[in-house]
C-alpha cells in the first residue's frame, strides 16, 4: 500500500489595492468588462490567503514545518503585497492585470520553488478570498509534482 499523503495549510491576510484596466481596451471597453473594478484610482481589499502543501510524513513528523511555511509567507512574501497598489508596486506582478485569479497564479510561482526547497513538500493549493463571498483557488495540475 502506498504511503498516505498529507496536506497541512497555513493562511494569513493582507491589504491591497488595485485597479482591473487593461491597456489594450478603450476605457468604455474596460468600464463595461470590469465594472466598478475599473476606478481610475482603484479600490481595495482585505485578502486572506490560505497556502496549502502536501507531502509524506517523514521521521520528524511533519510535512513541512508549519513555522516555516509561516515564516515564508510573512517574511518573504506577505511584505511585497500588504499595504501596496498591485498595479504599481509589486515587481511579480508587473504587466498583469490584477484579478484575483492573476493574483493568485503569481503568488504559486513565487512559492512553489521555496516551498520545494524544504524536502518532499509540494504546494498544492493557493486559495485567495477578495471578500466573504468571493475567492479564487490554484491547484497543482496533473503535470505539477505534488511529492
């Protein structure tokens, strides 16, 4: 039989703004395609993030030390969002219009590749609430390793 897979998950909030425009759409295009989402100066949420990875159980017990997890998200990446406009002053997300689901893409490529670099750990899942009612998830695809 083989080894069970486990996925543990680590969430934490951030503040941001932003504004759904895409440049290559008049602004009658952009106001009807995005709706108040279009302000010229934007709008803001308060986002909460919740990462999930997934793994074998080795000796130590975990799959990925959730202190560390913790630390990546708070340290590493939560301090290039929290507080930002996403159009403007987040490298990562440079020419890509900030919808939830883009957010959401970019944030796994920024930490799919540390998350790996402790062990047999893989992320699995991104889920990114806009609001209450609404949130995005990234899962890993059937071509993506997952341990």
């Amino acid at each position: 039989m083989p080894e069970p897979i486990v996925e543990i998950a680590h969430s934490e909030e951030f503040s941001a703004s932003h504004r759904l425009h895409d440049p290559a759409l008049s602004d009658e295009e952009n106001r009807a395609l995005y709706g108040l989402c279009n302000n010229p100066n934007g709008h803001g949420h308060n986002y909460e993030l919740e990462v999930f990875v997934r793994g074998p159980v080795p000796a130590s017990g975990m799959v990925m030390n959730l202190t560390d997890l913790m630390r990546l998200m708070r340290e590493e990446l939560l301090p290039r969002l929290d507080h930002k406009h996403l159009n403007h002053d987040v490298p990562f997300l440079e020419g890509i219009i900030p919808t939830a689901e883009n957010i959401a893409l970019a944030i796994w490529k920024e930490l799919e590749e540390p998350i790996a670099s402790f062990g047999e750990a893989r992320l699995s899942r991104i889920r990114l609430r806009e609001s209450r009612g609404n949130w995005v998830e990234v899962q890993a695809g059937p071509s993506t390793p997952t341990a």
